[in-house]
C-alpha cells in the first residue's frame, strides 16, 4: 500500500537537493566556522553566503539574519529578550489566543515574573485585526507578537498594517512566520517587522535549524550564553550545514515557485470542498474560506465522526492527516486555536482535523484521499 502525505504544516520532506548539498557540506566541509584556519575560512564562507541567500528573501541585511536551532528557540529569544532587557520602559505585552506554544508559554512564563499580557481574540476565522491590535495598546506596551499566519487553520494577520500602526510607537513588533515563510512573500523592512522567526524543515530544509531577523535598529541580548558566535546574539557553534541547507531550501522557494504552490494548493482545497459537497457530505471549514489564506492548511469539522476515529481510519488507509497542531496533536488534546475561534464548548474544538499539503502533492493524490475520506465518512455515520 503506498503512503500519501497531507501534514506538511507539521513538517516537510527534505528536498532532495537540499539532502545532496548537506551531505557534500558534512563530509567536505566540516571545519568550525569560528576558526581561522583553512578548514574553518571555508566553513565561514559558506556560512556568509547561506546568510546573504536568505536575507535576500525577506530584503534584510545579512547583518540582520541569527542563525537559531529552530522556529521555538527564536520565538523565546524575541519574546523573553525583548521583555526582560526592555521592563523598564514598561510591562505591558499584546499577543493572541491563537498562537504556537512557542510564543503561549514564553508569555505564561513572563507573567509569571509580573508582565501583562493581552491576548487578542480572533473572529471566526482566526484572524486578528489591526483595530484590535491599536485598541490593546497603552504606552507601556514594549513587544507586540501576532503569528504571520496560523499552522491550524491558515489564517493570515494583518501584518503590514500593524506594523505601520507600530512604526511610531516603542513596542517592539514580532511575528512568528515559520508557517508562512516559503509560501508567502515577506518584506521585513516594507512591513515594518523588528523580529520574526522562521524554521527550515517547514519548506523542504532540515530540521533544528531556523533564523531570527533583529532589525538592525533594534538590540535584544544573547538568549543562549556561551561562545561569541553571530556576532554575539547567539552562542554556540553554527550548524554550518544544516545553514546551507537551509539556504538551498529557501532558493529553491523562491518567487515563482511560492506562487505556484499557492495556487495548487488553492486548487485542491476547492477540489475537496466540491467533491464533499457533490456527495453530500455535511461539514465546515474552519478558517478562512477564500483565497487570502495559507493555502497549505485545511482545516476541516465534519460533523458526527470522532475524530481520533476518523484519523486512525486514514491512516490504515494510507493517508497522513493531522488534529491540529504536531506539538499537541499527538495526544489528541482540544484545539486552543478552535476554542480561541469558537468556544470551549463548541463541538468544532475535539472533532475537527486539519489537512496539509506540500509541493510533492498531485491532484490524483487529492481525489484519491477525499474518496476515501467520503468512504470512511459514510462508513462511520450510517
């Protein structure tokens, strides 16, 4: 039986180009990039030119791109940098309710130590508006962090807009962009961005490595202490070729490839829409319903059918779908993006599964799981 893949907002394959030039890096260049000999110049050059690649992707400054073990440890380092180096100026926080873990429990944890932070509700379809965001804001407010655009449901924020509200006030602006970096084009300095996180093995890279772009006019400290590497706002020895893989990844995403992937993936959310509906089959899609989405999530509520159930029944079936989030997923545990949208106790919140697709994704593959889908569906309500 073959396998057909639909959790790419969780994680992505590696691109094969991606794994040919990391296992070139790790057997050929495996000299520490802080070193000044031979072996270590040539490391140092590939790290540079990794750098310049992918700050040219968002229109940074190479100076301005901090290599990360991932999209959880930039979130930490914005947030918890940005709150305890600047309290004095002020203790106030604006986030929202829909946001990944890795911003949630930063925030729990600095209030904890007497921050306050305003967690912003979105509408039904998990967007936050930049009304709410103006509305929140007081002159203590130092860090502003509004995801780019939501893993579960594919919602995308206003984030030009709030960053212009922000332009003039001291609030530090981050957004959270691991979702959204490799399908949407993103200009930092044009949106008026002062922090934002990524991860490589969302768009085909390897994982435990991302970035953190620090707008050259802002200053937070070193998150991780230790050594006095990327230029001492992050410690400790670059992966150098989990960066060059990074920087394949983010070449090989590049304009017109993004929007390619966006219009695929439009398509087959509207397959699957259809083909439910020619076979009548009841349910709702949670999330933005339009084309102005993160069009690699669906998130689906189909009334009646457990979803822990239904979730085992593809699997068998060869098909890999998710409840929600990965990093909660796994224990089949309520959405907090859904309750945040719909309620804790809307039936939406326990029985909803989400849908995601990745470049290698053939519209055969699509009307190949939602037959499926409808089989199960009718096997499981009749």
């Amino acid at each position: 039986m073959g396998y057909t893949y639909l959790d790419n907002a969780a994680t992505t394959p590696m691109a094969p180009e991606v794994v040919a030039l990391m296992q070139d890096q790790m057997l050929n260049n495996f000299g520490n990039a802080s070193a000044t000999n031979y072996y270590g110049r040539q490391a140092r050059s590939v790290l540079d030119d990794s750098r310049h690649t992918i700050a040219q992707s968002i229109n940074a400054k190479d100076s301005e791109i901090v290599f990360t073990s991932g999209g959880t440890e930039s979130d930490n380092t914005a947030i918890i940098s940005t709150a305890l180096s600047r309290q004095s100026e002020g203790k106030h926080i604006i986030t929202d309710a829909t946001e990944h873990e890795a911003v949630l429990k930063p925030m729990k944890y600095l209030e904890s130590l007497g921050f306050n932070v305003t967690y912003l509700k979105p509408n039904e379809d998990g967007e936050i508006s930049v009304e709410q965001v103006e509305r929140a804001l007081t002159d203590d407010t130092i860090l502003v962090s509004i995801m780019y655009g939501n893993n579960e449901v594919g919602a995308l924020n206003p984030i030009s807009e709030i960053g212009e509200l922000l332009k003039n006030h001291q609030a530090y602006f981050h957004t959270d962009a691991v979702q959204a970096f490799g399908t949407e084009n993103i200009d930092v300095h044009a949106e008026n961005i002062d922090l934002m996180s990524t991860s490589a093995h969302k768009l085909n890279g390897p994982k435990f490595i991302g970035f953190l772009y620090i707008n050259e006019n802002i200053s937070i400290p070193s998150f991780i202490k230790g050594g006095d590497q990327e230029t001492k706002r992050r410690a400790g020895t670059e992966n150098v070729p989990g960066i060059a893989g990074f920087a394949e990844a983010v070449k090989l995403a590049n304009d017109e490839v993004k929007k390619d992937k966006r219009e695929r993936f439009y398509s087959f959310k509207q397959q699957i829409e259809k083909t439910l509906k020619e076979n009548q089959i009841k349910f709702e899609i949670n999330g933005p319903k339009g084309p102005h989405a993160l069009n690699h999530v669906l998130n689906l509520y189909i009334p009646g059918v457990d979803r822990g159930v239904l979730l085992t029944r593809l699997d068998l079936e060869g098909f890999a779908v998710s409840g929600g989030s990965a990093c909660t997923a796994g224990s089949l545990e309520p959405s907090h993006v859904l309750i945040a949208m719909f309620g804790k106790d809307s039936p939406k919140v326990a029985d909803s599964i989400r849908i995601s697709f990745g470049k290698d994704n053939t519209m055969d593959e699509i009307n190949s799981f939602t037959k499926k889908l409808i089989e199960i569906i009718r096997d499981l309500t009749n």
